[in-house]
C-alpha cells in the first residue's frame, strides 16, 4: 500500500488500485491505520473484486479521541472523498468497526 495526503495534516493509507471503486475502513476509538486485525486480508478479498482500501487518519485518530467530534470526522470524510487521490473514483462504501460504525451513521445521516 501507500500513503496519500488528503488534506492539510491528515494522511490516508490505501490498499490496491485507487480508480473507479473504494471501500473506507475507519478504526475504532483512537484506532489509527491498520489497528483492525482484519484489515489485511479484508483488503486483499476487496482488490479481488476491484476495489481498493483506503484507511483514513481522521481527527479523532490515535490520541486525539475526545479532541474532536463526529461532525469533525464527517468533515474530514468530506475532504477524503473531494481530494484529488478520489477524483475518478465512482463507487465508494464505507466498513465501521467499534466507533467507526457511529463515524458511518453519522456521515450517512449529515454526510
């Protein structure tokens, strides 16, 4: 994989061939890239099907759980989606896992 800047300060780490579909895996509380022991071969089964992995660092990331809000996640997703790394891309779901489930309500509901 490698590393994308996607905004000032904030990196994402993507799995396979960013084109035309992506899944977004976003970790749970203070979770950071690749805390999901699943990560890997979930990303592995995407890119069988054509899509790539894209692990967000979001506000809330790591040690800055409690700095920030579901809405600053939802305006980081905001940023993900719009930068030039996603230009092209026309497919995109999102995979919660703990907190990360409540990140994708809440973008599904003010996203």
């Amino acid at each position: 994989g490698s590393l994308f800047v996607y905004a000032p300060g904030r990196q994402a780490f993507v799995t396979g061939s960013l084109q035309k579909k992506a899944a977004v895996l976003l970790g749970g509380l203070s979770d950071g890239l690749l805390a999901c022991p699943y990560a890997p071969p979930l990303a592995k089964a995407l890119e069988a099907l054509g899509y790539a992995t894209v692990q967000p660092i979001l506000r809330t990331s790591y040690a800055q759980f409690g700095f920030g809000s579901l809405d600053n996640d939802v305006e980081d997703l905001e940023e993900l989606f719009g930068c030039e790394a996603f230009r092209g891309v026309e497919e995109v779901f999102m995979v919660g896992h703990s907190t990360g489930s409540q990140v994708c309500a809440h973008y599904a509901r003010h996203g």
